[in-house]
C-alpha cells in the first residue's frame, strides 16, 4: 500500500492510509525467522483469522500445499516453485517500504457458514479495515 501526499505530508483524499501498527507487525514477522503472530482481520470480503507470518514463510508452506495436491504430475515442480520464484524477484514491502500484502496461515473464516478454514490466505493490506491481536475463542 503506497500513499501520495499533496507536499504538506497529508494524504491525498481517497488514497488508503498506512496503519503504522499493522505495518509494524508485518516488519516484525519478515525479520524473525519462523515468527508468527496471531491476528484477526476485518476486510472488504469479511472476517479472516490465522497467524501472520513472513511472505517467505508463506511461500514455502504453499510449496507443500501444492505438492500435495497435484502429486506427481509433470508440472507439478513449476507450480510448487512458483511462489518463491516470485518472492526471489520482488521484495516483500512495496513502493515507500510499506507492505502491499498481509500472509496467513492455518486460517479461520468467521464471516462464511460453518466457519470454514484452509491453510493459507493473501490478502491486501490496503483492503484491511481492521484488525485485532489473537484468534477468537470459540463460543462457551
């Protein structure tokens, strides 16, 4: 998520605003190998929970997704591979240093019946309205 200011430091209107707090957490999990850090997101599609962790870390789980689901096809390799390739190419914060993408993984969707779950997620920053530290506990 990149912002553009009018040269007094304020944002242009219209334009997403960083939150320095969320930016500050996916910084904390691209510089501790294996960190993670539980969240719950509020965004545009709904509400999502899982641990944060680095885009590096994401890709490598994704790797193992892959490879489990396609088995050994021919091009299997290409599409296991496909996510590190893209790591190794681009630098996990965008334009200004700021991160342009949020990773989870071991995800809850809160928002969706019979709350649903899968391994990983990717989602924009720029499309969280919100956020919360830990993972909802389940209803007594």
């Amino acid at each position: 998520m990149s912002t553009q200011d009018r040269g007094n430091g304020e944002p242009e209107p219209g334009l997403p605003v960083p939150d320095a707090h969320l930016e500050m957490l996916l910084r904390l999990v691209e510089a501790q190998p294996g960190a993670a850090v539980a969240v719950t997101l509020t965004t545009v599609g709904g509400i999502v929970s899982g641990s944060l962790v680095a885009g590096r870390v994401w890709a490598e789980r994704w790797e193992g997704v892959v490879a489990r689901a396609v088995g050994d096809q021919d091009d299997a390799e290409q599409v296991v591979l496909l996510p590190r390739t893209v790591q190794n190419t681009l630098d996990d914060a965008g334009p200004g240093g700021l991160h342009d993408f949020a990773h989870l993984v071991d995800v809850t969707f809160l928002s969706a019946p019979g709350t649903p779950t899968c391994p990983l997620w990717r989602g924009r920053v720029s499309d969280v309205s919100g956020w919360s530290l830990g993972a909802p506990a389940a209803p007594a």
